[in-house]
C-alpha cells in the first residue's frame, strides 16, 4: 500500500441514522449526532480519482476542504482505504 494525501470535496450528513448520545432529552435532536457520507478527490500519477466513504459519529464532524491520508494498492490506484 502506498500513501498519498487527499482533499474532501463534499460532506453530506445522514439524517435518517441518529445516534442519541443523551439518556433523557427534552426533544427529538436534543443530544442526537449524525453519521456522514464524504467525497475525497486524490491523485496518483497525474490522474484524479474520487472515493466515497462513510465516516460514523466517532470520527467527528468533517469539513470540505479538510486534507486526508489516502492509502491505495500500486497496480490499481481506484481501489483505496481512507484514514
């Protein structure tokens, strides 16, 4: 595996999987945070490829723009692990 740096080009939260991080609310969204959905645009080579992945709650939010660590095989630059 060989690394290289990414960018977030999108962010899209997922509205419709809540995670409740309350015991008692006083309202639907009190304490409720959202996975999202990111788009990262990385070069190998002279040529751009984009990733979607899923990032959970845990991660924290992400922000487009935000640079990650793309980690993709040699002999096939499309297929890739996000950090």
């Amino acid at each position: 595996m060989e690394r290289t740096t990414g960018t977030i080009i999108a962010v899209k939260k997922q509205w419709w999987c809540k995670f409740n991080t309350k015991a008692v609310r006083l309202h639907s969204l009190d304490g409720a945070v959202f996975p999202h959905i990111i788009k990262v645009k990385y070069t190998v080579d002279g040529r751009d490829y984009i990733k979607s992945k899923w990032r959970g709650v845990a991660a924290g939010t992400p922000y487009a723009g935000d640079m990650v660590t793309v980690w993709y095989q040699p002999d096939n630059p499309a297929k890739c692990r996000i950090d």
